[in-house]
C-alpha cells in the first residue's frame, strides 16, 4: 500500500490485512480517524475486497480525497490526478478499479485501453468536468486562432480530445511554460488559471468553471481560523479563489501540500481542499492537530466499501471510451506525461 507522505508503489495488489494481530495493527494507525465501530462494521468488507483483488488480478487506484476507510485499507496506489495518471500508465494488473471520479477512471482508460477499468460508481462526476464541452472549445478556437488549449486532466475525454495537452494542479505552470505560443487558452477551472497566470508571462484566456467544493471556501474562513488557533499553517489548493490564496501560508497540489505537511511538521494545520484528505493525514501524522474543513465532495463520496466490492464481485461499471475520442485524447494526457516528473520543491 502506499504512503501518501512518501510517494511510493506497488506494481502488484498489496496483500490482504490478515487476522488478529495485523487487523488490530493497522487500526491501531487508524483508530483516530475511524471509530471502532465503523471498522468493525467495514473489516467484513475489507476483507472481502482484498481477496477479491488477488483472485482478479486487480489493483486499486484511490484519489487523496477518499475517506480513510478506503484510502488506508484496500488502495494499492495513491495520489493526486498527476500521479494516478503516472501509474495508470504502468500498472501490472488485469483489472484497474478507479476510487475517485469520472474523469479519472476515463483518464486510467485511455492510458490503459486493453485492460478492464472500473469505477465502483459511474455518477461520481465533477463540477469542473461538467462545466466545458467540446463545443466550448471549437468556439474558442475560432475566437482565438493559434492559441494552443491547455485543458485541466479534470475533464471528460471528449474535451481532452480537443485540447492539445493536459495539466494538473500540480504541472499547470510547467506545462504552460513548455508551450511554443504567447497566448494560452487555460480551461476550465478559473482559479487555477488566475494562480498560473500570475506565475508565467504568457497570455492566459480562461474559462469559469469552478470546483464546487473549493470554491466554498473564503478569506475569512482562512482568518477565523487564525483567531481560533494562533499559529495554524494553512494550506490552500490553487482551486480555492485567489483571495483564499493570498490569505494561506502554502499553495499547492494535493501532493505538494502532502510533501509540505511532511517536511515542516507544524503543530496544527488546516487544509483548504476536500475533508477527507486531512483525515488521511491525520492517520499518517498522528502527532499534528489537523482542523478538518467542512467541505466534502459529493461525488467522491459516492465511492464507499461496498460499491469497491460489488464492481469486484460483477465486474459492473467497466470503463470505455470512444475509439476516436480515445486516440486523440490519449495523445493530449501522454503529451503532459513526457514532461516528466517536476523536481519537488
């Protein structure tokens, strides 16, 4: 399983949590973020996943915004979008079960077009992803000639298809500055593209498309929280509005906010993203008082234990996208692959 404070992977589904001392072992971990009732209510189940994998071949995929329950017992592979997408590319498994949204379980697809996909709940959507169309962007370009379109990897791949290169929270700068043009359409999500804009010299021309969770929070969230509990570090993702930002101690991806939890080990933190990623952390940092947002996805909360091992069980909810549509967007999320891996910093 992976640490999301490390980074690391697994080619192969990690082994089941097995009785007694191993079980008791691992809730010790997370007997702070999931009550002892709750875990005994899901180790049934856990179970149950885990032995389903082996028997499939198959390798969970979880984005930092699942709960706890999933994210620490049954995922083989964590991340932000940029690094599910990363391993997506090379996993060695049969089957690849997506816990997160639409977009990314279509992103694991085009990535891996002769393996089986699932995702545990096909109308686990995206506010971002619905906000474009590829419509939009055939407009776009007849608005703006020779722009080149960066679209967010939070897209349908249809919208991919028509893009010329993906980017991540946590490659969007890199990707824009790797552009040969002076002039960028920057889609969907509008903060995101008012935080690269501020980082580049190009000409960004932006769409408002928004996240529904990030964009709940405001500055004076931020400030109440400082007044409550002097000396908080807070942490804000790029897809807060830009007044959130300015009013936060780091800005970053979900990984990077991981890396900065990490090296600094402030006594309290408060995260400005989805709930359920300071409660993971909370389980990998026990020592650090996370003060967990009130935010929650709603659809990355329609992934839970039982819909993971039902798609198991039945192989329901496969993956496919269009073959044409495929290709072409295959070319634009391989294209911000060869980038590589950006130096942390």
């Amino acid at each position: 399983m992976t640490n999301p404070a490390r980074g690391n992977a697994v080619d192969v589904p990690a082994p089941a949590p097995g009785p007694g001392v191993e079980l008791e072992a691992l809730y010790a971990r997370l007997g702070h973020v999931i009550p002892r009732a709750e875990w005994d209510r899901h180790l049934p189940v856990i179970t149950a996943i885990q032995a389903l994998k082996r028997e499939r071949r198959a390798i969970i995929l979880s984005h930092n915004y699942q709960v706890p329950e999933i994210f620490h017992t049954v995922s083989d592979l964590t991340g932000d979008s940029l690094a599910l997408a990363r391993e997506a590319a090379a996993v060695d498994a049969d089957v690849i079960v997506v816990c997160g949204v639409h977009f990314m379980a279509e992103t694991a697809k085009l990535l891996n077009p002769e393996k089986t996909v699932l995702i545990p709940d096909p109308e686990a959507g995206c506010s971002l992803a619905s906000s474009i169309t590829p419509e939009d962007i055939a407009r776009l370009r007849r608005q703006y000639p020779g722009a080149p379109v960066v679209t967010y990897v939070n897209t349908s791949a249809a919208v991919k298809a028509e893009s010329d290169i993906c980017c991540t929270s946590a490659n969007a700068v890199e990707v824009v500055e790797s552009l040969d043009a002076d002039r960028v359409l920057f889609l969907p999500d509008e903060f995101l593209g008012k935080y690269v804009a501020a980082r580049t010299d190009k000409e960004l021309i932006l769409w408002k498309g928004h996240c529904e969770v990030h964009e709940k929070f405001t500055a004076a969230d931020l400030r109440r929280y400082r007044r409550q509990y002097p000396g908080v570090y807070i942490l804000a993702h790029p897809e807060c509005p830009p007044e959130v930002l300015a009013e936060s101690d780091f800005t970053g991806s979900t990984a990077d906010m991981i890396r900065e939890v990490a090296r600094r080990r402030p006594e309290q933190v408060f995260l400005a993203t989805e709930i359920s990623m300071s409660r993971n952390l909370a389980a990998e940092f026990p020592e650090i008082r996370f003060l967990h947002p009130c935010h929650a996805c709603p659809h990355m909360q329609r992934i839970t234990l039982p819909g993971i091992l039902g798609c198991l069980r039945s192989m329901r909810h496969a993956v496919e996208v269009d073959g044409l549509v495929s290709e072409r967007a295959r070319r634009a999320v391989e294209r911000m692959l060869e980038l590589g891996p950006r130096e942390k910093r």
